[in-house]
C-alpha cells in the first residue's frame, strides 16, 4: 500500500508544472477574448452599445416630444 502511494504521489508532484502551465494559457487566451470583445477606445464595445443605447433614447425622447396630447 505504501508503494501504491508513494507512486501516487509522485505522479501528482510531476503534474503540477503542466498543470500551472495550462492554466496559464488558458488564463492568457480569455484575456485576449475579454480584450478583443470589451476593448477600450472608440471601437469598443462598450462605446458601441452606449453609443446605441443613446441613440435609442434621443429617438423615443423625439417621438414623445412631436406625439400630440389627446
């Protein structure tokens, strides 16, 4: 029993590199996809929406404001 787990643990022990190792690509590759999608600047996406989300909003204010009172 003690040489089952003496391999064990040996086994666990030399798995730890690779393991750091694939979490820090994936780590890497979904800040690359946060940055691609989020970005910063004028072509984000953030700015996109917000800028959207305005233009809904000058739109519905412009059809309140011209509808006639009943």
């Amino acid at each position: 029993m003690g040489i089952l787990r003496n391999k064990l643990i040996a086994q666990l022990k030399k798995e730890d590199g690779v393991t750091a190792i694939e979490y820090a690509v994936i780590a890497v590759a979904i800040s690359g996809m946060l940055l691609a999608v989020f970005g910063n600047g004028k072509e984000s996406f953030i700015t996109a929406i917000t800028d959207k989300f305005s233009t809904l909003s000058e739109n519905i204010k412009d059809t309140v404001d011209s509808t006639p009172a009943p």
